[in-house]
C-alpha cells in the first residue's frame, strides 16, 4: 500500500534547510541539507553513521551540480507491502519503506536541479538522483561527488582494492577503514560505536559502477569507472542513477538477512518466467582446473562426446539436472585466455557431437548446460549470440555460463568506425552489454549465470533469467591460486559479496590433496564437512558438485548431503555469526516438483580458527519432530593434514532443542532436519 503524503514545506524554494526520512522503526534517520551546497548524514539508533557528506556532479560541458542549490520541493510517500521471488533465497520479500523525494535548485536558474530521492526501510536505506534532460539532454558526466563521511573512529572494514586487473577476484582483507583507499562495492564495516554498515548499489542499469575512493581520511567519495574516452556516463534525456545503498544493523547477522537491495529494484519485467529452473548441476570442469583435462582439442580434450554421456548418466542417476561442458567449441587451442578474435559459439569440435548428447540427455532425463567464453571481445560474441542461442534452445539447452575472462580495463570492443575500444568490466559500456545478453536470452527462454561479471546489484528481481554470477575469488582459486582462497575467504564472502546476490562459487571439492596436503600447496584450505556446509552458507539457485565423480563415489555418505540439499528457498535466516569470522545459515526447502517443502536445513563455516557455536533450534516449526542428519567436522578434524575426518550422524530434536556446533580450524557444519511430522 502507497500512501503520499506532501510535506508543507513543499513550496518553491522552501525556507526550511533540513528535511528527514526515517525508517519504519524509527531507528534510522536519513537527513538532507542545503546548507552551503546540498549534503546529507545517516544515523542508526541515534548514534552516528554517515556524517556531513556531499551530493552533485560534474559535467564534461555543463556547469557543476554542486554548490548554490537549494531545497525547492519535498514529498514523502510510504509503502507496505509484499512480493514474490519466483525463485531465491526467501519466497516472500517484505517492502516496507518510508521514501523521501526532495528536489535541489538553482534559485537563479531553475533548469539546473535534480531530485534526490530516499527509501528508509528497517535494514538499510537507498538513494539516488533523478535528472530530467530539459533542453539540455545530453549530458556526459564526468565525476558523482557523492560521499560517505563515515562516522567515528576505529571502524573495521572488509574489502577488496578496485579497478585492479583481476577485476574482483581478490581475498578480501580486514583492516581498520583507513586502509581502504579504493574499494569495491559491497564495502562492509564494524563501526567502532558497534552498528554494521554495508555500501553498495542498487538497479545499476545504463551507468557506470561505483567504486569508493578514500580522499580524506574516514571520507568515501564515489569513483565511477570511466569509458576508454575518460568520461563516467554518457546520457540522453537526462538520467537516473543505480540507489547508493546502506545497510545498516546492530550486529553482523542483520546485514545478511537483509533484502534491501532486491526491494530498490524494479519488479519481473519478464512475465511468466516458470521455464527458469533452479537446480544442481555437474561438470566438465574441475578436470581442467587441476589438469587431468584441457579446454583445447587433443589427448587430453576434456568435452568429448564420449565424456559428456558419462557425465550426464551420472547426473541422471545422482539427482542433478545439469551437465555443464566448458571446452566443446572451435576457438580453445592454444593461449585462450588472448583467443577472444576467433572463439566460434556455434561450431563444436569433432569429437564433440551436440545433437547426439542433447538426445542422450533428454533420454536419460539430464540437460546440457551451454558455456559461452568470449575472452573480453564482447563484439565478436554478440555478432553470434542470437545465433547461439537459437542453436541452443534448438537442442533443449536452458541454462548457460558465460565468461568473460580479460584483465581489468581490457574487455575488447569495436566502436562504429572499427576502431577496437578496451573498456572495464564495470563501466557504462559493459553495464548494458551484460544486460543486452540477459535480455536477448529472455527471448529464447535461457537463463545465464555470468562469469568474470559485472558486480550483483539485485537485477535478478527484475530479470529472473540472472539466475546466478561469479564476482569474486571462486573455487578454482583452490587448485591454481598460489595462494589459494585462505581459511577466512568464505566466512569473508558471506559478509561481502554474498550480499550483493547469489554467487556460483562452485563448492563440493571432495578430494584436497590433487597437489599434496599441508599448508603450502594449492587446494582447498578447508574440510570436507565445511565443503558440504557451503551449499547452505553461499547462496545460489544453481549450485555445481565440482569435484569430479570419483571423488563423490569414493564418499558416498558425504556425497548424501550434496544429493538432499536444494537450492530454492522458502525462507532463510543467519542465526549467528560474526564478521569475516564464522557464520550459520538456517533456510527451508521450498516446496516445488520433488521436494516436499518441509526440511530445513543448516550451514555453519568457521575461518582459520576452532569454534564452538551453541544454535538453538527456534526456528523449526513448534510442534513438529526433526531427524536432524548432522554432517560435522571429527574430533580431530583440522584443514591442514587431516581435512577428511568427520563425524556423520543422526538425532531427533524438536524447536525446543539446542545443538552445540563444533567447527575445527577452516571446518564447518551441515545439516539436514527431515521433518517427521
């Protein structure tokens, strides 16, 4: 329900120099000003989280929107209300918000104005600017003076460097705020005052991503990443910015049961979307990764007819829905990584028949999964995309991973007068050509979980077929890294990136010494029972068993849970955690084809260090009876020598009950509460 409400003070250049929003609760306050130049500040249960800090821009032939602007206009509005994701992490998102709408001019020029518009909810807030064309529509913004004046001292931040050449696969670092001089987004912190804040983006849509770059210190600024000309964005008919977003909680496990940035995007603009299928899927994948296979033709060509039909028997036979084949068509052989001029996305090698497998799997009831490479030269892939598609929906492929491996600053494009343009994963430019591709593969009904991507800014809720990304160090780290993903990588994530949207993180890894165990050679730097306790903890509706069949066969017990565990929710919650630290997740199956509806089930991962986590089990329905299957690191279970040891077993609990989690160094929990009742 909407309810406008104009403020009285909404009169041409009202007197008043301050205006505030205010969340549902009451807990978060949003205030603007146009004393001096427009700026606003943020607090959270009265203490400070974003002072003082600037709004406005630069133009490349326009005068700045920055100083001499007064509050012109004011309107608030409220809304309460619910919507359903047709798949995710929550079937029913709540939008209960407070918005503000408040309109800077320039008392002697009423052309030059904009309105910032403000959503306070109870998890965080979003705003953004709103700039009509006029008659001057062609804008090309050079610099967004938008700041995050972070409050206070000693705030503990989580972040990755930005604009560097490995896009955002680094490991995150945990340091005081201070040392983060340029960041990507999500940029999560411990205040010193003890509120939680994470800065992000909402809706990114036709405009450059935002990066944080520390100017002063404690003072945030945003950097846009720029075309290869220089300039941020490039408009027409004036522009709408993503939200700058704010979650904000008074302990680290309210950012992660957040669904701010899903309610600051636009609803379904794809209508009837039942052909998008969460799922598990295996692959020809891992084998190249640790180089018992490769991409390229030869001996030891890993997509092969002969391979892929073994690959599928095994996913039929095992409940997964999927096999995904990286490596079947012309363009792998040599250096792939440079092989962006010649990758064909509609010819497959000879020993790779795409009619012969796409029967057998509809025979044996398991479906291709696409793969689409296009090493950075997004021109040579769009030149075929719509014929690839076609190829694929003509042989029953409905899901598709692309990838887009190139340095930072070096995505291949070719402008209109055939000069080649290297431009940034997260640029204007790239923002709509990921975009272009979701929306193309709406039409022939496949859904696309992107690799090597631009980051998550919850466009899944208006385009259901995003059904996953990459966007941050993944599994593979693991096997060629050097170093690998640390210890605290993943417990990083899911205070980090995991709250930008789901992540193909690609978990499962059943055997850790392909290169010998210790602490001192690529492969995973975890357990076995953490490796089961990542399908809960890391979101995703699709989620890949990684490791190759052998391993999963040669530890069937272990392997039980991969089969159980879906990947659509019902509901989700983090139950505990600390940041960067540890972290348990309790979510419920959601009842759709096979699966009932009723288990829940639980993930809990630990970094470098042993924890004992006392969970208590509210969260099962009161009154029903549980076999909890209990998935847990031995007594003597540690990731460095003896990763294998863990402790599987069963024991009847009720929502009464409390369990002690016992997590080794690097280790986890999983669990699975099969409902008897």
């Amino acid at each position: 329900m909407r309810v406008f409400i104009p403020l009285l003070l909404a009169s041409p250049l009202a007197l008043a120099k301050t205006v505030s929003v205010s969340s549902p609760d009451g807990q978060i306050q949003f205030s603007l000003s146009d004393e001096g130049a427009p700026s606003y500040q943020v607090t959270f249960a009265g203490k400070p989280v974003i002072n003082s800090s600037k709004l406005g821009f630069y133009f490349k032939n326009e005068a700045p929107l920055r100083d001499d602007l007064v509050i012109s206009n004011t309107q608030i509005q409220s809304v309460d209300q619910s919507w359903q994701q047709p798949w995710g992490e929550q079937r029913l998102i709540r939008d209960n918000h407070n918005e503000l709408a408040v309109t800077f001019s320039d008392e002697n020029d009423a052309s030059r104005s904009y309105t910032v518009r403000v959503r306070a909810f109870n998890d965080g807030l979003g705003f953004r600017y709103e700039l009509e064309g006029k008659e001057r529509p062609d804008y090309q913004i050079t610099d967004e003076l938008t700041e995050f004046a972070l409050a206070g001292q000693n705030n503990e931040a989580l972040w990755i460097p930005a604009r560097g050449w490995n896009r955002y696969e680094y490991v995150y670092k945990r340091t005081d705020a201070s040392e983060a001089a340029h960041v990507h987004t999500p940029f999560t912190l411990k205040m010193g005052n003890g509120v939680h804040i994470s800065i992000h983006e909402a809706a990114l849509v036709d405009y450059a991503g935002m990066t944080l770059n520390q100017r002063r210190p404690g003072i945030f600024k945003a950097d846009l990443t720029p075309w290869s000309d220089g300039i941020a964005v490039k408009t027409e008919n004036g522009f709408t910015t993503p939200w700058r977003t704010i979650q904000i909680a008074d302990k680290a496990t309210g950012l992660l049961n957040s669904h701010l940035i899903l309610n600051l995007n636009e609803p379904n603009k794809l209508g009837d979307v039942s052909w998008v299928k969460p799922g598990k899927y295996v692959g020809i994948w891992w084998g190249m990764h640790i180089n018992e296979n490769t991409w390229g033709s030869g001996e030891k060509h890993g997509a092969t007819t002969e391979n892929t039909i073994e690959y599928l028997d095994f996913a039929a036979k095992y409940g997964f829905d999927g096999v995904l084949v990286e490596g079947w068509n012309e363009g792998w052989d040599g250096d792939w990584f440079f092989n962006g001029d010649v990758f064909s996305f509609t010819k497959s090698y000879d020993d790779f028949d795409l009619a012969a497998i796409a029967k057998h799997g509809k025979k044996v009831g398991a479906k291709l999964i696409g793969h689409h490479e296009t090493s950075g030269n997004v021109s040579n892939y769009r030149n075929q995309m719509e014929d690839a598609f076609k190829l694929y929906q003509k042989h029953g492929v409905s899901q598709i991973k692309t990838g887009y491996v190139a340095d930072g600053g070096n995505i291949k494009r070719i402008d209109e007068q055939g000069i080649a343009r290297y431009e940034w994963h997260d640029g204007q430019f790239m923002a709509n050509e990921y975009l272009y591709n979701i929306e193309l593969a709406a039409k022939y009904q496949l859904s696309i979980n992107t690799h090597e991507p631009i980051k998550d800014t919850g466009l899944r809720r208006t385009y259901p077929n995003w059904i996953t990304r990459e966007g941050s160090r993944g599994q593979e780290f693991n096997a060629w890294g050097t170093p690998p993903n640390p210890p605290a990588h993943t417990p990083m994530l899911a205070y980090t990136r995991m709250l930008a949207g789901p992540m193909d993180f690609t978990p499962g890894i059943f055997d850790m010494g392909f290169n010998g165990l210790g602490a001192d050679t690529n492969r995973p730097q975890t357990t076995l029972a953490k490796q089961l306790a990542l399908y809960v903890v890391l979101y995703s509706p699709v989620q890949m068993a990684a490791d190759l069949p052998r391993n999963y066969l040669a530890k069937p017990d272990a392997f039980q849970f991969i089969q159980d565990v879906p990947t659509d929710w019902e509901l989700s919650q983090a139950i505990a955690g600390e940041m960067g630290e540890y972290v348990v997740f309790a979510r419920k199956e959601r009842k759709r084809d096979h699966y009932s509806g009723q288990d829940w089930y639980l993930g809990a991962i630990t970094d470098g260090e042993a924890r004992k986590v006392d969970i208590k089990l509210d969260f099962l329905e009161p009154g029903k009876r549980f076999e909890a299957q209990i998935y847990a690191d031995g007594e003597d279970a540690e990731w460095v020598n003896n990763p294998y040891s863990m402790a599987i077993s069963k024991q009847m609990v009720t929502s009464k009950d409390q369990l002690t989690l016992k997590l080794a160094p690097s280790g986890g929990t999983a669990i699975r509460f099969k409902a008897l009742d």
